[in-house]
C-alpha cells in the first residue's frame, strides 16, 4: 500500500455510518474540495457516467442554509475524483 492508499484509507466517507466512517477497497470515491464538506468522500460506486458528470446537492447542517441546506459540488473538468463546491441552497 502505497502514501495515498494509506491517506485514502483514513478519511472520512459522507453519509456513512459513523460505525464505519473510512472508505471500503471495493468502493469508487470522489474527493469534496471546498466548502462545508471540503475534505470528504463521497461514494460514487455504481453511478453511470452520465451521473458522476453532473452536480449533486448535499444535505449538510454546516453550509449557508444551516439545518435542512445542501452543499452543491460538480466534478472538476480533467479530474472526475475531485469534485468542487459551487455554493450552498436552501
């Protein structure tokens, strides 16, 4: 295993049980850059193409909108495991 599977390997994942926070070997992960979620992962295993090439909004306490707002990220042209953070909605 090298330095960044390890680095992987001890973050946090988002939505995940706080039982099992950490990232499973047999999942795909894009990393959140920016913003209330900067720093997580979010599990993309399964999603076609056509999804993991479009925005998400993710329910988050911590963004503009407090209790019940969502985080929005999309992915960074060039780079597909990094999405960006674009703002905060209600």
């Amino acid at each position: 295993m090298d330095r960044d599977d390890e680095h992987l390997l001890r973050r946090r994942v988002y939505g995940a049980d706080h039982d099992r926070p950490g990232p499973r070997p047999d999942r795909r992960y894009a990393e959140l850059v920016g913003g209330p979620l900067d720093g997580l992962l979010l599990d993309i295993t399964g999603w076609r193409r056509d999804e993991t090439g479009t925005s998400v909004a993710l329910r988050t306490e911590l963004g503009r909108y407090g209790a019940g707002g969502r985080s929005l990220y999309a992915p960074r042209r060039g780079a597909p495991d990094r999405w960006d953070w674009t703002g905060d909605a209600p």
